[in-house]
C-alpha cells in the first residue's frame, strides 16, 4: 500500500471549550474510523521559524501550515476520499494529499 501525507492548512479554532471538545470527539471518531489505514494519526505544529538560503533566520512561515498525518491507502484517489471525510474542513480548513516517495535504501 502507498502512503499519503495529509496536510492541515489554517482552520478555526473554536469559539468555545465545548465547541472544541466536541470537534476534537469527532475528528478522534474519523480517525478511529480509518482503522490500520492511520500510520500516524496526528502531528500538531507550533512555533515555526524559517531558515532562508543565505542562512537567516525568521519567525513564522509561508504556509498556514498546522499539522499532518500520515495515511495509508491503494491510491490518491482512495487517500482523497479518505481526506474529503475529515473533520477538519468543516471548521474551515483544508487538506492536501500528496503521496510519499519511497527513497533508496542507502
């Protein structure tokens, strides 16, 4: 099987501690749902700082990058799908599947 990474770009952050623990629930049922198919599940990111091709260093980044997940799936149409069941976008954030090239052993 191919493994996919999904990125999580921007979102929402809820407006209240129910409301959060509420989308957290469901997006914890999906990835319950998703069985074997979940290599990792969830990768929160914070604090990013980016580190230019001359050397320098800056707070932030170019993306609104805020996590990944690591799937596995037949095709990128079946990591697709899997993606358009996330949880994630109904708060208004978006995925995007690539799939992961396996490099040669050294």
């Amino acid at each position: 099987m191919k493994q996919f990474v999904l990125v999580y770009l921007g979102g929402n952050q809820p407006s209240s501690e129910a409301e959060a623990q509420k989308h957290f629930e469901k997006y914890m049922g999906w990835l319950s749902s998703l069985g074997d198919a979940v290599v990792i599940p969830t990768i929160p990111l914070k604090d990013t700082s980016t580190v230019s091709s001359d050397g320098t260093i800056r707070e932030g980044g170019s993306s609104a990058m805020s996590g990944f997940s690591i799937i596995k799936a037949d095709s990128i149409e079946s990591a697709l799908s899997i993606a358009q069941n996330c949880p994630f976008l109904e708060i208004g954030g978006s995925l995007e599947v690539s799939e992961m090239m396996q490099m040669p052993a050294q």
